[in-house]
C-alpha cells in the first residue's frame, strides 16, 4: 500500500501497458519497469520523463499493471497524483499522453507543461 493507500499516484491505460512491456521486451539488460518523473523544462516550466530502471528505489511509488510496473519518482507523485497515462499512435508520431488533472497550461508544441501539486 503506497502513501495514498490502495488509490495508485497513476493509472495506465491498456495501451499503456503494451507499450511498457515492449519497452521492457526490447531491452539488452534486464529492467524492473520503467520510472516516471517530471523534469524542469520547455516553454511551461516541466516535461514528462520516463527512465527505465533496474532497480527500483525503496521511496518510489510502485503502480502495477497486468504484469508490468512503473515507478513513479516520489519528488513527482504531488503533481502527478490522478494521471492517466496512455500510448497513443497517429499518423506522425507515437507517444506516451498523459491526463494530469493537477495540469494548469502547457505549451503550444504539448512537449511541456505546467502542473501545480494535487491538493490532498
């Protein structure tokens, strides 16, 4: 049970997890999952990260998900507490899109945003 008890910080979409588990298939080393954070950057002030990880850190959140695990930084759960995160394909791009209710504003191109921390 994480900080928020049985409520995970975020959910993913089954498109989502596909796109985990083929991140984690395609691999060369072995991966616990992948790591969600957020970084400070763009033109809105932060940008979405995800980072694969071989070991997770005893403070991360821990979101499973038919078999696959995302690991969500601690200094990020605020501000990404009720996401949904989904994978999405279009003619130009496939991309991870994320559904933050704590988002504000972001900027023209979607690649950052700014997000205020969930008020629990």
């Amino acid at each position: 049970m994480g900080l928020f008890g049985d409520m995970p910080v975020v959910k993913l979409t089954p498109a989502a997890v596909q796109r985990v588990k083929s991140i984690i298939a395609s691999s060369a080393t072995p991966l616990a999952g992948l790591r969600l954070g957020l970084e400070k950057g763009g033109c809105a002030g932060m940008t979405y990260h995800f980072e694969m990880v071989a070991e997770a850190s005893p403070k991360d959140d821990v979101v499973e998900a038919d078999g696959v695990k995302v690991f969500v930084d601690p200094a990020a759960t605020l501000y990404l507490l009720g996401t949904t995160v989904d994978f999405k394909t279009d003619k130009m791009a496939s991309t991870f899109v994320f559904e933050n209710p704590n988002q504000v504003s972001a900027c023209g191109c979607g690649e950052s945003v700014s997000i205020e921390p969930a008020k629990v």
